[in-house]
C-alpha cells in the first residue's frame, strides 16, 4: 500500500496535467471506461471494472483473492490494439487480446500503449502539499509518435510568494521513425526511463542547446531480466535551454527472456520439489516457445500454475515466432 500511495504521490504531474481543463467546452473525467475510446471493440464492453487513468495508463483491477497454491492473484484483462508494457514489470504485450493476468499483492497491470509518455516527480517520496517537481522522471513507451504537455501552476513553484499563480507548459515530444525525444531543460534535472529497451548507451546521443552534453548519464538498468534504458540530463543553468536525446532511428522493444521471472514464480509455487524441477527443465529448454507450451500441457498443470507461466511466454508474439 505504501509503494502504490507513493506512487500515486509521484504521478501527480501527469494528475494534473490529465486533468486540468484546457478546453471551454469539454471537460472529460480522469477516469474513463474502455469503450470510450474504443466504442467499435466489443471486447471493450466485456471488462467494466478495467479503465483508463488519463490518456496514457490502463488499469486492471484485481477483484480475487490471493492463491494460496502461487501466492499469485488472478484477473482476466483486455489490452487494446497495439502492444502495450506493464510500467511495473516491463513485460511487453501483443494488442487486442484477452489474457489472464497474474500478480502478487504488491502488484497490479498497469499498462502503457506504445507512444506514451507519463511525467513522474522524480523523488521517490514526494514532498507533502504537492509542490511543482525539482526534478523530473518520465516513463517513455517507444514504438510510436508520442506528446505529452506537462502542465504545472506557477503558484505551486517552491518559494513562490504568488497568490495566484499562472499556468506553465512543457512540452515533451518523441519522435519514433527518428528515435528523437525533445523537451525545454526548465532549469531542472530529467530522468527518462525508456521502458522495455536495451538500447547501446554508446549510440545515444544527448544534445543541449544542439551541442553534445558530456555530463549526461546512459545507462542500462534491468528488473526480472527486462532491460530499461536510461538517460539522465543535469540540470541546466539556462531554463530555455532544449533538451534532445538521439536513440537511433525506429528504435524496438527489446526481446526478453522471462527465464529469470519463471524460475522466481516456479519456486514459490506450493507444488512438489519434483514437478517444480520439470516444469523447470522445460523453461531451460533451447525449444521453440510452442514447443515449450505443448510440453507444460503435457504435464497436466493446474490452470492455477500453468497460468503465470503461460502469460509471460506468450504475452509478446515476436518471441513465440524466434
């Protein structure tokens, strides 16, 4: 509970930015139901408790208990056309599917479509009273062309003596068929977190004001076997200064090994040490994914503990076709 409350604490400038009304004549609410914006999907229809958290995050609430067989709760999700990335665990998904999903209780699908950009405090515990960011870290979704306007109230800047504050914008825009991502340095650091990417750090290129930056950081970073990209800009001095960070033209997602993930589920499973060491034989295997599904339906598993697998081998189909 305290990890999620923070969390929800960091997202308040895509909050805010979600739902400040830019417009005189629509307000829509921050929360939505998925036939709005897919009205022609009936599959958006089947799933009334799943919903959209402004523009760019799909929530799947899980409504059943914990299993006590895999310490894993279960809930039955669409995900829309287009892949989309758990924020939380960076696994990738093929669009348009129904899927079971399976999580621990620190966990719930959170989802992000490909051209999504989510802002984030970057302090992992935000000051009380919300004030404007110091620092920034955005989630960056690649795989489409993507823009999102930060919108900030000048009167919530630290220090700020205002009575009534101003409306500020930064814009971030990404540039897919380039790999460029473009957005004004506001005197604040930035860290940019591209999800589900192994990207070279060599390759990566950050420019300020159009001249290289030697005090930027690239990195790679990797939870449960699923590489994150990273890129870290110093604050600068000049707050008009702008920031572009070069991937390399049409950068993918990168094709993950849910190897390490797998074993980390098979040995909670309360199932005997026996079985746990054939199920693990079979992920080890240097066999198709196909190959992989036909041997675990073979053991006879519980749906409760061929399930968790089952979603991690077939949630992204470039490696089903490997």
């Amino acid at each position: 509970m305290r990890d999620l409350l923070q969390l929800r604490h960091r997202l308040v400038p895509y909050i805010y930015s979600m739902s400040y009304d830019t417009s005189s004549s629509i307000c829509l609410p921050l929360v939505q139901p998925l036939y709005w914006e897919f009205p022609a999907q009936q599959s958006a229809y089947k799933f009334p408790t799943q919903f959209y958290f402004g523009s760019s995050l799909i929530v799947a609430p899980i409504l059943q208990p914990r299993n006590p067989n895999t310490n894993l709760a279960k809930t039955k999700a669409w995900i829309p056309p287009c892949r989309h990335v758990d924020v939380l665990t960076g696994v990738v998904y093929d669009g348009d599917q129904e899927i079971d999903m399976y999580r621990p209780l620190d966990q719930l699908p959170l989802l992000a479509a490909e051209g999504s950009i989510i802002p984030l405090d970057a302090e992992h515990v935000p000051l009380n009273g919300c004030p404007n960011p110091q620092a920034f870290e955005v989630l960056v979704v690649i795989g489409r062309d993507a823009r999102f306007e930060i919108l900030e109230n000048t009167q919530d800047d630290e220090n700020s003596q205002a009575t009534d504050g101003s409306q500020r914008s930064i814009p971030i825009d990404y540039d897919q068929a380039a790999g460029r991502l473009q957005v004004p340095g506001t005197g604040r650091a930035w860290t940019f977190r591209f999800l589900s990417t192994n990207i070279d750090s060599l390759a990566i290129r950050v420019l300020t004001d159009g001249k290289q930056s030697n005090k930027a950081e690239c990195t790679t970073e990797s939870t449960n076997g699923v590489p994150t990209t990273v890129v870290k800009v110093p604050t600068i001095s000049n707050p008009e200064s702008a920031i572009v960070i070069e991937l390399g033209p049409d950068p993918h997602f990168a094709i993950t090994d849910h190897t390490q993930h797998i074993r980390d589920l098979i040995l909670d499973f309360q199932i005997s040490n026996i079985l746990k060491n054939d199920i693990w034989e079979i992920i080890q295997a240097k066999q198709p994914v196909s190959t992989k599904m036909a041997r675990l339906i073979s053991l006879g598993l519980d749906k409760d503990w061929f399930g968790p697998i089952a979603e991690l081998l077939q949630a992204d189909g470039r490696r089903i076709l490997e």
